[in-house]
C-alpha cells in the first residue's frame, strides 16, 4: 500500500469502490492494520464513511 497519506486515499478509495466489500476486506488482502490507515487518513482531514464503503472529508474539512 502506498504510504503517502494522498496516494493513499486515492488507492484506498479505488480498492474499496472496484474490488473490495468494505476496509476490513481490504485491509485483509493487503494484510495491513485498518487502525494504521484510518489513523494515517484522519491526519490528512478524511474519515471512514461505513454507508458509502469510502473515505470523506471529516466534517468541518474543506477538500
């Protein structure tokens, strides 16, 4: 997975949309800590939306 918090997001979001059930799946896969990426994701300003299966902007955050 790629450790640039932007890249990240863009790869996480594109997983999670064509491949993936949900972050748990995903995480599996790439047998990566779900903890590690949504800590890394929230310090750049973006949350896990369970409902859309993505990653969005934290309330209060501009894009």
């Amino acid at each position: 997975m790629p450790t640039h918090p932007m890249i990240l997001l863009s790869f996480v979001n594109m997983k999670l949309r064509d491949e993936y059930a949900d972050l748990d799946d995903l995480c599996r896969a790439f047998d990566t800590d779900k903890e590690v990426v949504i800590e890394k994701l929230q310090s750049v300003g973006y949350a896990y939306d369970e409902a859309y299966r993505q990653f969005v902007p934290k309330e209060g955050e501009t894009i």
